[in-house]
C-alpha cells in the first residue's frame, strides 16, 4: 500500500514527458505569475528529465538519480546571461536554442528552442528584459561576451557622433544676430508741444 502511494506521489511530482522536442515557454506579465515550473530534459536524471522553477530572483533544479530526489537552488545573479546556441553544432540541423547560462553547464537552463531562427532574436531581447541579465555573443572560442554594453539592469546604447555641419548652410550668419534691436515705442518720430494747430479750410 506504501509503495502505490509513493508511486502515486512521484507521479503527480514528476508529470509525463513532454513528446516536443522545443521548448516555448510564456514570459508571465504579472509578476504574481512567477516562479515558472516546467520540464528540461537531463540525460544523466531518472527518466531523463529535471524540474525547473525559474523566479525573478532563483533558479531551482529538482531531479532524481536511482530514486534519490536532489535538489539545487542558485540565486539568478550566478547565471552569467542569456545565449544563442545551436542544438545540433556540428550537424546540419538549423535548430537554435535560448540558454541561461552558468558556468557550470549541468546548471544552464533552456528557456527557448525552435527549428528556426524566425524568432529567435525577439525572444533573446524579451528574456533578457525580463530576468535583467545581459544578451552574450559566443566567440569561436566559445568565450562569451555581452551582445550590449551595460550598467546595471540598463543596456547602454552606442553613443551617436555630432552631425557634421555641411552644405550652404553652413556659413550663413546665425539668425541670432539677424534680430532687430528693441527701439522705442514713437519709432523715433518728433513730438512737439505748445503750438498752434493750422487747419486749411476750403
């Protein structure tokens, strides 16, 4: 009877596997829709998946090896930033993958995967937004390097040179300069006093 409810218990804690091979997960617009629980796939687990729960602040891993639960939780400030990846690097899959990346690999999550790279950099840019980690470009090396200067949570834009001023306008006298000066309100006109009016009747 104990063994049917335990089996009844991981059941319920460890749904099916997913069939779909890609990952699409919905970014929540509240911020009460948070943390996110899905499935990841893990080779080296019990039927070689692991449950993730994903928060604005931790990440936590569950999986199982020979029944054994474990358990890790890493604050998101461990995780290193968002990268692009092929899912088949050496192949000629054009599959690419969203990844959240740690510098222990068993630790970096997929957040995204698709057969196409349709949209793949609006995705990039959206998760990036939200959990306020940086966009990283992998090198041929396979070192990665932000995709975006940044300061904090802020990404910061290439600064623009000054146009260069050019063409025929480019000597014409400032219209500053080109103002009429303030005079007074008889425009400079004569007044005179204490004189008798001539009128010229017919």
């Amino acid at each position: 009877m104990r063994q049917q409810m335990a089996k009844a218990q991981m059941a319920e804690a460890w749904p099916p596997v997913a069939t779909c091979p890609y990952v699409a997960l919905e970014r929540p617009a509240a911020p009460e829709a948070w943390p996110l629980v899905f499935q990841s796939l893990d080779p080296g687990a019990d039927r070689g998946v692991r449950l993730i729960e994903l928060g604005l602040d931790r990440v936590v891993l569950r999986r199982r090896v020979a029944g054994v639960p474990m358990k890790l939780d890493r604050p998101l400030a461990d995780y290193e930033g968002l990268a692009v990846a092929l899912l088949d690097p050496e192949g000629d899959d054009e599959g690419v993958a969203i990844v959240l990346v740690h510098a222990d690999p068993a630790l970096s999550v997929t957040l995204y995967s698709a057969p196409h790279i349709d949209d793949v950099v609006a995705e990039w840019r959206g998760w990036s937004e939200t959990l306020g980690l940086p966009m990283l470009v992998t090198e041929a090396d396979g070192t990665r390097r932000p995709a975006y200067a940044r300061i904090g949570r802020l990404t910061v834009a290439e600064i623009k040179a000054r146009r260069p001023r050019r063409g025929p306008l480019k000597h014409r006298r400032p219209s500053v300069y080109r103002r009429r000066a303030a005079g007074s309100s008889l425009g400079g006109l004569t007044v005179h006093r204490g004189e008798r009016e001539l009128i010229a009747r017919d």
